[in-house]
C-alpha cells in the first residue's frame, strides 16, 4: 500500500512539474534554484524560490540563468535590453525570442540591475442589479427587473457585456393575471486601442419584447471611437461606424413582419462623478436607415447612482427606447422608470 501511495505521489509531482514554469538559476556549486526573478541591484541578485523562500545571491556565483517570461536588463556599458534571458555555457547571456534567438555580446557578470518586465494588467469589473414591487388590495401588481454587466480592460482593449430582464403583470377586470411587459436585452461590445484616445470597435446587441410583438431585433456593428474627455470623475467618448439591423415581429392572427436595413452606428458614453457616492452613466445609441433616414432606431439609459456602503448601491434608472417602424400593434415609444439595489465587483 504504501509502495502504491508512493508510486501515486511520484507520478503526481513529476506531471505536475510539466505544467509548473518558472525562472531556473544553476549555481557555481551545481545547486538549482526554481522560481522568479524579482530584481538584481548592486551585484546581488535577488530570487524568490519555490523551496528556500526569498534568497540573495552574489551574481559571481551564478553558473547562468534562464527566465520564463521576459525580463528587462541594464548592462554597465548603458545597453539595455528585454527579452526571455538563457546564459550560454561560456556565460554569454543569450536572448530568446519569438523568431529566433540571439547572443548578445554581454556576460552575466555586466549586467547592473534586472526588472521583470510588467505584464499588463488584465482588470475585471462588473455589477449586478436587482429591482422588485408588488401590490396586493385595491390593486394587485407584480414586476421586477435584474440586470448584470461585465468589463474585460487592459491596456490594448476593453470588452463589455451587460444583460437586462424586465417583468410585469397585473389583474384584470376579471381577476386574471395579465403580463404586461415581458423583454430581455443583451449586448456585448469590443474595443481595441489604437492609442490612448481611440480605437476600432465591433459590437453587437440582440432584444426580444413578448409585449410589443418583437421576436428579436439584432443589431451588429463596427466602426471607430474616440474618447474626448478621460479623467479620474468624468468620460465622453463617441462611436461612428456601420451597423446591419434585422427586425423580425409576430404577433396575433398569424401576423409577421420582417424588416432588414443597413444602418449608421452613432452612439455616445458620458460618465460623471459628483461625490464619492454620487455618480452618472448615460449612454445614447441611434441607427438611422441609409435606405431610408425616417426609418431609424434610438435607444437611451440614464443611470444615477449612489454608493451606499462598500460595493452596495442604489440606482435610478431611466430607459428609453424608439423605433421609427414598430409592430403594428406596437407604440413607437417606450419609456420605463426602474428603481435598483445593486453590487460592484
């Protein structure tokens, strides 16, 4: 048994160790170190190990060096240069790229000072929300609404997908339940950098509305943006690009409509921070039909928001929503008023 638990672990430890990566010193005295690289200063390198914790080496007793990830060195002569680090047998230090590999005319022992390259930070947020009322007596109505969004940002791209379910029912005249509203939105939206200001994007949106007699309406998009105003309290940024809208309605007695139309994509995003607690989101998006400009589409959110203790908030939310060319049994506006409790991620 214990020869089984044996042969068990070992098998264990060699298969995971494929999978571990890390930066691997060999000493002069044959000794081999796994882990990373944190700095190298004053001729000492500094070394966080797997085993023996964080260790100070003197870099004369380094036999050589391999990273895992690319670092940046600073050589005594003012060369400096970043790359995934190998020293050659001779103690050439070798720099290994994607393409091919090169050995550069320095040693180990004229390196100044090492940094690990930063990685750019992958950074998610996100937040979900969550309204409900219901009224029994006199009046008896039931709704609520949840909603939940997601950022992707680093510093290349950012990618943004938000969902919102909104409900109601009330009774009739002849003590029925009735469903009074009844939609789901989804929308999703890439942005990839071309500096710091703008930058191409490529979105997507996809609604369903029981009540209006929207079996769907998609909405695909590109174009390019640019951010106008980015500080610590405020953001305006505007999108301008094509989009492709299909519209497809159903309803009572057989009716069905479709209606497909190449469209423009203006949009704009402003945020603002009143307080610490006190913040606004607006977004406005309108896609005109080049066929034909009366035939558009126009959707809009106002969102006031108010933190309330750590990442618990309050929200009032307006949204409105136009479509130039409805249903037919459907108004052309729809407006709706929404109280949330919230949680930031």
């Amino acid at each position: 048994m214990v020869t089984y638990l044996f042969k068990c672990m070992s098998c264990i430890i060699i298969f995971t160790s494929i999978f571990v990566q890390g930066d691997e010193l060999i000493l002069n005295n044959g000794e081999k170190l796994i882990g990373k690289v944190i700095t190298l200063t004053g001729g000492k390198l500094v070394f966080q190990s797997q085993f023996a914790g964080k260790v100070n080496i003197v870099v004369k007793n380094i036999k050589s060096i391999e990273t895992a990830d690319r670092i940046t060195m600073h050589f005594i002569d003012g060369t400096v240069l970043e790359s995934k680090v190998v020293t050659t047998e001779d103690g050439m230090v070798k720099l290994v790229g994607d393409s091919a590999d090169t050995v550069a005319p320095f040693t180990l022992n004229t390196v100044s000072e090492i940094n690990p390259s930063v990685v750019p930070a992958i950074k998610w947020t996100g937040d979900v929300k969550v309204g409900i009322s219901s009224a029994h007596g006199n009046t008896t109505k039931e709704s609520g609404n949840s909603s939940f969004s997601v950022k992707r940002k680093t510093e290349e791209s950012t990618w943004a997908s938000s969902m919102r379910f909104l409900f109601s029912r009330d009774e009739n005249t002849d003590g029925q339940l009735r469903t009074i509203e009844e939609n789901i939105t989804l929308r999703s939206k890439y942005d990839g950098y071309f500096n710091k200001k703008d930058y191409g994007f490529l979105s997507g949106s996809y609604k369903k509305d029981h009540i209006a007699d929207l079996d769907r309406r998609v909405i695909v998009g590109f174009g390019a943006g640019r951010k106008w105003v980015k500080t610590s309290k405020a953001l305006f940024m505007t999108d301008f690009g094509l989009a492709f809208r299909h519209e497809m309605f159903e309803g009572a007695n057989g009716y069905s409509e479709t209606d497909d139309s190449l469209s423009a994509h203006i949009s704009y995003k402003v945020t603002q921070k009143f307080t610490k607690s006190i913040e606004l989101f607006h977004k406005v998006f309108y896609y005109p039909s080049y066929e034909d400009l009366s035939d558009y589409y126009f959707t809009s959110s106002l969102e006031l928001r108010n933190k309330f203790t750590g990442n618990l908030f309050g929200a009032l939310i307006c949204l409105l929503d136009y479509d130039a060319t409805p249903a037919e049994t459907a108004d052309s506006t729809d407006i709706k008023y929404l109280f949330n409790l919230g949680f930031t991620f």
